[in-house]
C-alpha cells in the first residue's frame, strides 16, 4: 500500500457512518450482507447508504457481488490488513526485535550557538 491509497481508506473510514457500515461487515465476515439488511440494521435509507458504501467501495475496503436481485456487500479483509500493515511500517518506531511498537521517538534536540 503506498500513501495516497492508505488516506483514501483512513478519509473513507474516517466518518461515523461509513465506521459503522464497515463495522457491521467485518462482523458478518468475507459472506458479507445484502444492502437492504445493512439499510434495516444500522436505520440509514437506502440512498444514503448506497452513498457511503460508494466511498468505502473506493476504498477497497468494501466488495459487492451481484446475488439474484441483491447486492451482496462484504468488508475486504485483505485492504484492511495492508492498511494496518502500511500504519506499522511507516508511524510506527521499529524495535531492535523487529517488532513495529507506535510509541512517541524521543529525538534529541541539538544545541545552538549564538553567533
């Protein structure tokens, strides 16, 4: 994953609704849900869910399939792990171990000299 997909997935998750969808998807797992059960679920309208599933379809973080009359939509598992992935290797400072540890680099603050 590079920078510009990694803020296009954090912007898509980064609202209280599209969090919510994206949430209910991992809970139903890579079968994922009709739209219409998403809508019933979570009290959005449908239009209005179709909007935010549109932002997290972008994303890759959401798939759809059509399945006779419905769409099936499912979170994708494989977007979220390389944006996770993508958090550790670049935010976070790397132990001697190799474990990545998101914990504040204390750098050292060099001294001047007034001229």
């Amino acid at each position: 994953m590079n920078l510009d997909t990694a803020i296009i997935a954090l912007s898509a998750l980064s609202q209280e609704t599209r969090l919510r969808v994206f949430k209910l998807l991992i809970e139903y797992g890579r079968g994922g849900t009709a739209a219409g059960n998403l809508s019933d679920q979570l009290d959005i309208p449908h239009n209005t869910l179709s909007f935010h599933l549109s932002h997290l379809s972008h994303a890759g973080l959401v798939t759809s399939h059509k399945q006779g009359r419905q769409v099936i939509y499912a979170a994708n598992c494989d977007t979220m792990e390389a944006l996770l992935a993508y958090l550790r290797e670049n935010c976070c400072i790397r132990e001697e171990n190799g474990e990545a540890e998101c914990k504040p680099q204390i750098k050292s603050k060099t001294k001047r000299t007034k001229s």
